[in-house]
C-alpha cells in the first residue's frame, strides 16, 4: 500500500501556473505527462526485453502509470502523487520502490543524463512542459530527496532532440554492453546493446574473428568508427575488442578469528602509537585554526 514515504512533489512552473495552474493546462499537462510515463516504459520494455519483466504488457503500463492526486498547492503549482496499489493480478509487480515511482524516476534520470529517448517520449516531454505555458518547465521530487534534481524545461528539451538526430559523418569513439552475435559469415555482424539502451550494428575485419566470437554474450568494451543512424541504433566498424573485467564480491566480514599480530601487520603497526598518531600532520595550532574549531564545535 502506498504511504507517505512513497509520496513524490511533482513542481509546475510557467506562465499558466503562476497562482496556481489554469485548468486547462493542468489537464494539457497530465494528459502528456501519462503519456510520456506510458511511452517511456513501453520504450524500455521493447529495447530491453532480457530483463524478463512479468506479466502483459498492459498489465505493465498500468503499474507504470498508476498515482493517485493526494495534494495541491498553489504560488507556482505543487501536486503531490501517490503510486497506486497494485492489484492481485499485479502483486508480482510490488517492489520497495512501486512501479509508477520506478518508471518516473528513470525517465527523469534519462532526461537528465541526455540518454536516447524515442521521438514520441520526448515530444510527450515537450507537450507535458509546453501545457504550462511557453516558458512552462517541471521536475519532481521523490521521499529520499530534499530538493528537485532536474526540471524538464525548453533546453533539457533541445538537448534530447539533439541527442536523438542521426548523425551524418562517422567519428571515433569507445562503446561498452553486452555483444550478440547476428551473422558469422563474411563480412561478420554482431551487434552490442550498449548500456544507455543503442544498439551498435557492428562489422569487423577477419582478423578480430576470433576474438568476436570468443566474446559472443560478454560484456565487452569496443573502440572503432561509427555513427548513430537512429535514437536507439547506430552502425560501427570494430577496430579494438576487450572484455570488460568482471568483479568479484567478497564479504565485508569473516567469522573466522584473525590474530591481533596479523591485523598489525596488515595495518603497517611496528609499535605502540600514542596520542600522536591521532593527530592531523596538516593542522597548525594557530589563531585562525581554533576560530575554525570553536564554530565547528558550536555548530554540532
């Protein structure tokens, strides 16, 4: 059940939200708004379908979508939403952070990173901001923070139209995902699903083969000559593959008892320290320093 600590403050800023939000462009807003969220998950599912995500896809959409309007506040606009609770038929969906939360909260993160977003996500983006008047611009704020992170306005809005437009001339440049085999016969094909989401159709020279298919389902790293030709795609001539090393986990503690002489040795301890080891090498005793301290030491 959604609860106060799941609530986000969705903030509204232009000239049609200035005492307020004309209604209007508070019905313009949540109409793109929902549609962004709908397209942007739909975005997700079909460019990501290993995640293996349960349930029909409208199911998802509904979860992806789902607040409730439990506050409103005018001076600029200020609505607070809750995700809905998922249904029986949706419990497999319920994670610590609801789905609509999840969603919203990557869209943003998207955005604010100049991922590649689909032409019709960012337009819904664009209408969304647009209802609130030509300056109109909105963020949210989620439970674990204090302020808004990022506000969708008219530049975050050029700035993803830029990074969606195909590129014309090819360029240098490092790519890291996972790598599919396509074709093995010549020239070969391969394709790597990068981690912001493009897929790089890739060529190489016969020379790599072997290196290619050793990599097939690997996480590799890539530099080679390639342009974006799409939002999600682009084409690229491998010229360097590597794999990407893979991190081991090890446990923060060990229930095995470790001798205090180890631990010494570890730590780099011939001797007893005393009270100077505990002292900054940096800090000089002087006027200007104990000020510093005395209003530290107030503050706390």
């Amino acid at each position: 059940m959604a609860t106060s600590d799941q609530r986000i403050v969705l903030k509204l800023h232009g000239a049609k939200a200035k005492r307020g939000v004309e209604l209007d462009g508070l019905e313009g807003f949540i109409e793109s708004f929902r549609r962004a969220l709908r397209e942007f998950e739909r975005s997700l599912s079909a460019r990501e379908g290993e995640l293996g995500r349960s349930g029909q896809p409208g199911t998802r959409s509904r979860a992806a979508t789902g607040f409730r309007l439990v506050g409103f506040e005018i001076g600029s606009g200020k609505a607070t939403l809750e995700p809905l609770e998922a249904n029986s038929d949706e419990s497999q969906l319920l994670t610590e952070d609801p789905a609509s939360s999840r969603n919203l909260r990557m869209l943003l993160e998207s955005a604010r990173d100049g991922a590649p977003l689909a032409p019709q996500v960012i337009q819904s983006l664009d209408g969304a901001r647009k209802a609130l008047g030509e300056d109109g611009r909105f963020g949210a704020r989620f439970s674990d923070q204090k302020h808004v992170q990022f506000y969708v306005d008219s530049e975050a809005i050029r700035k993803l139209e830029s990074a969606g437009r195909p590129e014309t001339e090819a360029r240098e440049m490092t790519v890291s995902g996972r790598l599919h085999l396509i074709e093995v016969e010549e020239p070969g094909r391969v394709e790597i699903r990068a981690v912001d989401g493009v897929n790089w159709a890739c060529v190489y020279d016969p020379s790599l083969k072997p290196a290619v298919l050793r990599l097939v389902e690997s996480l590799v790293r890539v530099r080679g000559v390639g342009r974006r030709t799409a939002y999600n795609r682009g084409s690229l001539e491998l010229l360097e593959i590597e794999p990407l090393p893979k991190f081991e986990q090890t446990p923060l503690f060990t229930r095995e008892a470790i001798p205090t002489s180890e631990l010494e040795r570890q730590q780099g301890i011939t001797r007893p320290q005393g009270l100077a080891a505990l002292q900054d090498p940096e800090w000089v005793d002087d006027e200007a320093s104990r000020e510093y301290l005395s209003m530290v030491l107030d503050e706390s």
